[in-house]
C-alpha cells in the first residue's frame, strides 16, 4: 500500500507526542470517513512503540439512518458495548471526516439527544481515563468551508496538524499559572461585556496532547458567577445544525436568554439549551491561540484554536478543572477579537492580558503568532 510520507509524520505525532504511547498498551482508533492508509499508518505507529491497536470504523449515513429510525431505549445496549471497549485501552485517538457537515440536520432533536445521553459513560470515561486525541480529517467538504481549494487546504492541514507544538510549551505554563491564581475574568468587545470568577477551578494547557489542531488553555468559569452579556462572532455548527451569531445573558450563571441570527436559529438553539438543567451552565473558558488558523471554517476543533480567539461553552465542564456543571451537551462557542473582528480585551483581576488578540504581559508573548511561527526568541 503506497502511504503519503505526512500521514506517517502525523501517525507519528499522535503517537508519541499526543497520547505519549507506551510499550503494552492498548489504543482505540475511532475512524470516521476517512481513507484506510492513514488508520494503516497509525496501526504500523502504534505497533511500532510497542502498542497493540484497535479500530473501529464509522460512516456518517449509516449512523444517520440509525439514528433516524431510531425507538426509545435502542441505543442504550450498543453504549453499553461502547464503554466496555473503552474500559479496555489505555489509548484513544479519533480521526474525524466528513464529506457532510449537515448529515444529521434532519434527524429529530429528540432523538439525537437520546443518542448523546446512551452515550454520555463512554464520552466520560474517554476524557477521564483513557490518553485522548481527537482530529479532523481534510475532506472536500472541509476545504469548501475553508473557502480553499482541496490541494490548499490539504497543505494548511498538514501545516497545522504538524506544527512543533512544544514551542506552546512555555506560554502555555505562564498562562496557565496565572489563570491558576486569578479570581474576576472581565471580558469585552462588541456586543459583549462578561464577568465572571474562575477561582479554586485551575487550568488546563493544550499543545497537541489532546486535539489536533491544537492551541488553548481552557478552565471553567465558578458555575454562579457568570453575569453579563457575549456576542460570538463565529459561525458554529452543532448537532447538525447550522448558526451565525449567537447572542447569550446570564444571570446568576444561567443563560436567561439565548438568540441567533433566525428565529428558526433561535428555536433550534433554546431546544438544545433546554437539553437538561445543565445545559443553560458554562462548562468551559477557554483562549484560543494557534498561529496558522486564523479564520473560522464550522469545523470546532480548528475554530475553538483561532489564533486571537477565546470559547465560552454552555454544558458539560471537564471532571479535573470542573465547576460541579453535568450536561450531556458541551458546545464551544468562539469569538474573535483580532482587529478584523471588531477586536476585544480579556482582563484578569482588572488587569489587562490580551488585547486585539495579542497577549500583553511579557510572561505571555511566547503564545502570540510572531514566537510561535518562528519569526522571534
């Protein structure tokens, strides 16, 4: 089987860098649409460190039509096998495709959530002890939402995806040290004005070790304290649904009013908020800064990283840098505040650590695009 040489670089990172793979253990490849040689690759990786892989393979259709035909109760014994494969490996790494961003758009809200709730013990015993990484895999479908042609995005892809993310490492510490010891979070920009404590929840550095792309420091905000107004200026997709513009208050915490740029938008948004009582609760806080991803696509796992941006997610928030919030939902809304987005400011305990996008104190500049691509010490 003739193999492009950057899925071998790439089997290669995911391996050792992101999951860290040690001899005799054992890892679940979780293949979504995408092509045999790179799960070939990552098998040949995986054994190559001394690891033992499993694989399961996934069709976007097929798990459309399942769900779309779908009665009370169906899903819960397939979960149940689902958790008993993941209570088996030590590892996890998820390749993602999609020819369809919207495959799911038709299928009854209701039915999905079934689906999220059956399969919520696997989700949760995958992020809190199993060695995890999640990717995209560039597609047609992901190079037209990127507005590339598909060879470009191909190339942005594996640029990305390949990026010497240990040179994160030292921004990431400081950022995370001070998010550690810092109580009020005040962020602004247009459309928004947000205040809220992060105290006692710690921080959580990501450089390749959990998604791919990669490129946040993510904690959670104190679940009662969130008051204020965010205007998201990211277009996000979730559920297999489409929205622009998302508009949240809170109030006490509690997301008190939520709007899109639709009344059809806004329905689709307050039935998924209305999810369960955790939903309308932040679970994560995040700032994004990945040098090469500049513009939103709909895709999270390359928006959440937008260099100059930050996530703020209604739902579920993680076990080890959690506010007590449970949710089967966790949808990581982006706003941009580089200068072509209107700009914006996050300041911690009054005082200022990111303007337009770039960090300002000293401590912080190794996580702005010019160290990060190479271009200063």
């Amino acid at each position: 089987m003739l193999i492009d040489p950057r899925f071998h670089e790439l089997a290669k990172g995911l391996t050792g860098f992101s999951i860290k793979l040690k001899r005799g253990e054992r890892v679940l490849i979780d293949a979504f649409d995408v092509p045999d040689e790179i799960v070939v690759a990552l098998m040949q990786a995986v054994r190559a460190r001394g690891g033992t892989p499993d694989v399961n393979f996934n069709h976007a259709r097929v798990t459309r039509e399942l769900l779309l035909a779908s009665k009370p109760g169906d899903f819960e014994a397939a979960a149940a096998v689902a958790l008993k494969q993941m209570q088996g490996v030590d590892a996890y790494i998820a390749l993602r495709g999609s020819e369809n961003i919207f495959e799911n758009s038709d299928i009854p809200a209701a039915k999905v959530q079934a689906y999220a709730k059956a399969m919520k013990p696997v989700l949760t015993h995958r992020v809190n002890k199993t060695k995890w990484v999640v990717l995209r895999w560039p597609t047609a479908a992901m190079a037209q939402q990127a507005a590339m042609s598909t060879e470009a995005f191909e190339d942005f892809y594996f640029r990305v995806c390949t990026l010497d993310y240990a040179r994160m490492i030292p921004g990431m510490r400081a950022l995370q040290k001070l998010m550690e010891k810092t109580d009020q979070v005040h962020l602004k920009g247009p459309g928004t004005d947000l205040r809220f404590s992060i105290k006692g929840i710690g921080a959580c550095p990501c450089g390749g070790d959990r998604n791919i792309p990669d490129g946040e420091v993510f904690s959670c905000p104190v679940k009662d304290s969130v008051e204020g107004v965010i205007q998201y200026n990211a277009p996000t997709v979730y559920l297999g649904s489409s929205f622009d513009n998302i508009r949240l208050e809170f109030k006490q915490g509690k997301i008190v009013d939520a709007r899109a740029d639709s009344p059809k938008s806004t329905k689709r948004l307050n039935a998924i908020l209305d999810s369960d009582a955790g939903a309308r609760y932040i679970g994560e806080f995040a700032i994004g800064f990945n040098p090469h991803i500049l513009e939103p696509m709909r895709d999270i796992l390359f928006d959440e990283k937008i260099a100059g941006s930050f996530h703020f997610t209604p739902g579920q928030a993680y076990a080890e840098y959690s506010n007590g919030n449970n949710s089967q939902v966790h949808w990581d809304m982006v706003c941009i505040q580089r200068p072509e987005y209107g700009g914006g400011e996050i300041w911690f305990d009054g005082k200022l650590v990111r303007k337009n996008g770039l960090f300002v104190p000293k401590s912080l500049q190794k996580l702005n695009p010019k160290y990060l691509l190479g271009k200063s010490k």
